[in-house]
C-alpha cells in the first residue's frame, strides 16, 4: 500500500509541474486564419495545414510541420487546440455551419483556427560607418553601434561589448541595458582616432552583445565590420623634400 502511495505522491508533483511549466511559458498574441481543406500558411518556421475535414462529425485534421517534416498532428474541433512542444499553440476556434457541424457546407468546409508562438526575444546587430577606406587627411571615423531586439518577446540584462582592434576612442566600450523592448533598439555613437601609419592596414571592428531571455535562456549576437587605412607617413616625407627642394632653389 505504501508503495502506491508513494508513486500516487510523485505523479501529483510531475504533474504540477507540467502544469506549472505550461502556465509560465510567454505567448506571442493570437493570428487568425480561415482555412480550407488543403489551406495551409507558414510562420515562424512552422507551417500549418487544415490536411482534412469530416464533415458529418465537425472535426479537422490540423497537421504541423517544422523543418518541412510532420512534427504534430491530430482531428480536432471547436475549442480545441495542438501543443507542440510549449513552441505553438494551434486552436480551432469554430467550423462552418451550426453546433460545430457543416450543414448546407458539405462541399467546401472551412476552420477558423488562432494560432500563438512561444515568445522568444532575438538580437541584431549592425556596425555602420562613414566609408571603408580612410586617408591622410581624414582625422576621425563615425562610428555608430546599433543593437535590436527583432524578437516577439522583451530582452533583459543586455550587455553590448565593442572592440575597436587598437584604434582609440574616447567612448568607453562596454555597454548595459536593463531591457529593450520587442522591435526596440538602442544606438552608441562614437568617434575613432585614426592612426598615422606606414603602410596601409585593415582594422576589424568587432561587437558582441547579450542578454536573458524571460525563462533565463541566454540570447547572442555578433557582427564585424572593415575599416581600411591609408599609410600617412609617404606623404609628410614627400612634403618634407618638397620643402627643402623649393627653399633650396629660393
């Protein structure tokens, strides 16, 4: 008898938990689609297809693709609805006809179907500046850093880490956002000192970002961009001789 309860005690906690795990998850807002039989559309790297009616029961046959493979499938109808793996969330909302029936719609019935995505925050990040190659007589490079939340959920604890490759700024490098928003973006502007060189040299300028996601899940990011400079110290040499040329003719 103890055994039994014991194992009774432990399904009532995996369930809880399950239950718990369900309720916490972040959903994006419902889309809503009619469709018909063979009717299917795609996002968020899902795709999903009204594969069958059965009219005189009500039901549709709701298939879920992922990666161009069935990963869910069932008959459902009226208020019922297709978990795959806490990522989507398909219900059907109604069926043509009355009480969830196709009555006088035989030939071409339909589903109303709303469809949610586990919310997942996303980072973008781009590097933009003025031009790729720089002279001598060029003094400074604009620089600007952008960070983006592309995603369908807020980011959190965002840190933004910038690595100019040697060349100087007066910015500091390192950056922190308690949060931005879905679709949000933030912007550091800064100014590099360019170097005067001997011969000519490519820079790389590297940034990465990160930040949590509201289930603690860890989101990267990272991008580069070239930056070319031109050697400087030909030029004052040239000028130099020039000058001792022209005052040695004067």
């Amino acid at each position: 008898m103890r055994p039994i309860i014991i194992l009774l005690i432990l399904l009532i906690i995996i369930l809880s938990i399950e239950i718990t795990s369900a309720e916490d998850i972040e959903w994006t807002s419902e889309s809503e689609y009619t469709l018909y039989e063979g009717d299917r559309f795609s996002k968020e790297g899902f795709i999903v297809e009204a594969s069958a009616f059965y009219v005189d029961a009500g039901l549709v046959l709701i298939t879920i693709y992922k990666n161009e493979k069935v990963v869910a499938s069932d008959t459902i109808t009226g208020n019922e609805w297709i978990n795959y793996n806490d990522e989507i969330i398909v219900t059907v909302v109604n069926t043509t006809g009355h009480n969830r029936t196709w009555i006088n719609e035989k030939d071409k019935p339909r589903a109303e179907i709303e469809v949610c995505f586990k919310a997942v925050p996303e980072l973008q990040l781009s590097i933009s500046i003025d031009k790729e190659v720089y002279g001598p007589n060029d003094h400074v490079i604009h620089t600007e850093v952008t960070v983006k939340n592309t995603g369908t959920w807020n980011i959190e604890d965002v840190e933004l880490n910038i690595q100019t490759n040697g060349l100087q700024t007066s910015r500091d490098r390192k950056y922190n956002y308690d949060n931005i928003a879905k679709r949000r973006s933030e912007k550091e502007e800064f100014y590099l000192k360019i170097p005067n060189l001997k011969e000519q040299r490519t820079y790389n300028i590297t940034s990465t970002v990160s930040g949590k996601s509201w289930d603690g899940e860890k989101i990267t990011a990272n991008t580069s961009r070239s930056i070319t400079i031109l050697p400087g110290w030909k030029i004052l040499g040239i000028e130099k001789k020039c000058n001792r040329i022209c005052l040695s003719i004067w």
